[in-house]
C-alpha cells in the first residue's frame, strides 16, 4: 500500500468517529512529532501489544474494494504475558469495502456493528483440511441467540448487534454499498494476527509499505522506526 492511501484512510476514519462521538486514546490523534515528543517509557506497553492503528489491503492492491483500517483499543500478548487477556478495536470501512474470507486458529472475536454503514457477515464452517466447507450447514451466536445458518449465509448485523464469530470458522465481513461509511469494532481474546489468521486466496495480513509521502499518523507496525530515530 502506498502511504498517502493510509494518511488518507485514517483521516477518513477520524472523520467517521468523530461523526458519531466516538474517542480514541490521546495517542490516536497524534502526528509522528508528536509521538517523538510525548512518548517514553511509560508508553512501550503500546509498542509491545501493538496499539494503535492498522491499516491493510490484505496484498490485493485494490483498497477501496478489499481493505480495513483500525485502532487497536486493547489487546495482550500470551508470552510473556503482558497486557490484557482480551483485545479491542475499532474498525472503519467504506461502503462496498471488504476483508477476504479468512478464519481464526485460536481467537473467537465478536463482530459489532457500531454506528453508520451496514455491517454484513458471511460465513463457512471449515473442512478439517481448512479449505471452505461449502455442504456442512453450522451455528452462529448473535449477542447470545443461537442462529442455525447454511453455508454462505449473509448475516445482515444491526447497530448495536454483534456476532461472536468461533475459532475455524470462515467469516468475511463489509460495509454494504449503501452510501455510509461504517463504524464497527471487535472484542476478543487475545489477537495474534501474524500467526492467527488463515486467510483463503493469497490475502495476508500484513502488507509492505510504499512511502510516497510521509505518514501523517503512525501505524502500530511503524513504531520500531520510531525507536530508531528516539
Ligand atoms: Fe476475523
């Protein structure tokens, strides 16, 4: 991803929660001199659960169709065990934007719709090889009610409504193209993206950066630069 797409995704996330009164920590808001000058000791906590924002195209070089930018709210890590034994986040999608099917090894997560846009889940169980179980009909928790589903069934989510999506279960999630840009978040155990995701067709997590400009907000994976210019 180039740069001044993740300037321009994390303004456009500003904007959608500032829209709808929802706040950030302090850190949220501020530019790369202002990490220089605020940051010390009392913040590696941060840097070692990897808070603050995320922004990919999961390799698929088209973000405006396949793409999520995110603030990691909360999270921990399992060892050593530092931080909480749960994660948040709050994500931004615009409308018609997408994440690729992926599943989870070890996190459930609830998906949440917040405010704005409208939230649609699509779900597979999983074959034991961890391809996508197209025949197998499963069930899915929505804020505590049992939902028996059939294989690729859409879930319409509400505002104020989540799913509690379970360890090896194929999910994809988007904004419906309705206009709106949507606020949602995720609460969880612990996340571990770079070793928890599976993902189907090539989508990873984790994309390179291509610096045509500079950042205007730091991304949680470009705190290491940090420390090399502190
Ligand atoms: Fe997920």
């Amino acid at each position: 991803m180039k740069r001044s797409q993740i300037n321009a995704a994390i303004e456009n996330a500003h904007r959608a929660l500032r829209e709808h009164g929802i706040r950030l920590p302090e850190y949220g808001y501020w530019s790369p001199d202002d990490w220089r000058r605020n940051a010390g000791p009392g913040h590696h906590r941060i840097y070692e659960n990897m808070l603050g924002w995320a922004c990919t195209d999961f390799g698929q070089g088209d973000f405006d169709r396949c793409g999520i930018t995110m603030f990691d709210v909360r999270n921990g890590t399992p060892e050593p065990n530092l931080g909480t034994p749960y994660g948040e986040k709050i994500f931004v999608l615009k409308p018609g934007q997408r994440l690729p099917f992926h599943f989870h090894y070890n996190k459930t997560e609830d998906i949440i719709s917040y405010a704005g846009g409208t939230l649609m889940i699509e779900l597979y169980n999983a074959n034991p090889d961890e391809t996508m179980d197209e025949t197998t009909p499963g069930v899915v928790y929505c804020d505590g009610v049992r939902k028996p589903f059939e294989p690729g069934q859409i879930f319409e989510i509400p505002h104020g409504q989540s799913l509690t999506i379970v360890p090896r279960l194929y999910h994809r999630f988007w904004a419906k193209d309705d206009g709106a840009v949507l606020v949602g978040g995720e609460i969880s155990t612990i996340s571990v993206p770079r070793t928890d995701n599976k993902f189907t067709a090539g989508g990873r997590r984790f994309v390179p950066i291509e610096e045509d400009v500079e950042p205007t907000y730091l991304l949680n994976v470009d705190y290491d630069k940090l420390h090399e210019v502190a």
